[in-house]
C-alpha cells in the first residue's frame, strides 16, 4: 500500500498527524507521510487505521495507491 498526502488539496486540520503519529507528520500547517511509512509491503495492522483516517479526512487529501479512498 502506498500512503501520500495531496499537498494541494490538503488544508491542515492536522487529524491524520493527531490519531497516527507514527505514519503521518504536521509541518509549516500540512500533514505529509513519514518517510519510512511511504511504502508497505504487507497489508498489516495499521492498514485498517490508515484506510479509516483517509476516509475521515476533511480535505480528502490522503491517498492510497494513488487515489481517493472515496473513489
């Protein structure tokens, strides 16, 4: 799975960095994707939270293999 955030679209509620620490940062007033987080191998534990938080996203700005999870 391959997890981005929109830049462009992304406006900074910062929810993502607040419920996922661990995958998804918070700078200069936009969540990005943690570095070592960008590319998963094997669907694992987080996937289900990170689906959840795209879904949740109020700007829709979380990707996930390249599109919207509301796709």
């Amino acid at each position: 799975m391959k997890v981005s955030v929109d830049a462009d679209v992304c406006y900074g509620s910062g929810e993502c960095a607040f419920r996922a620490p661990a995958v998804f940062g918070f700078e200069d007033g936009y969540g990005f994707v943690l570095p070592v987080r960008e590319e998963y191998g094997e669907p694992g534990d987080d996937d289900e939270l990170i689906r959840d938080i795209a879904e949740r996203c109020p700007s829709q700005a979380i990707r996930i293999d390249g599109r919207r999870v509301t796709d």
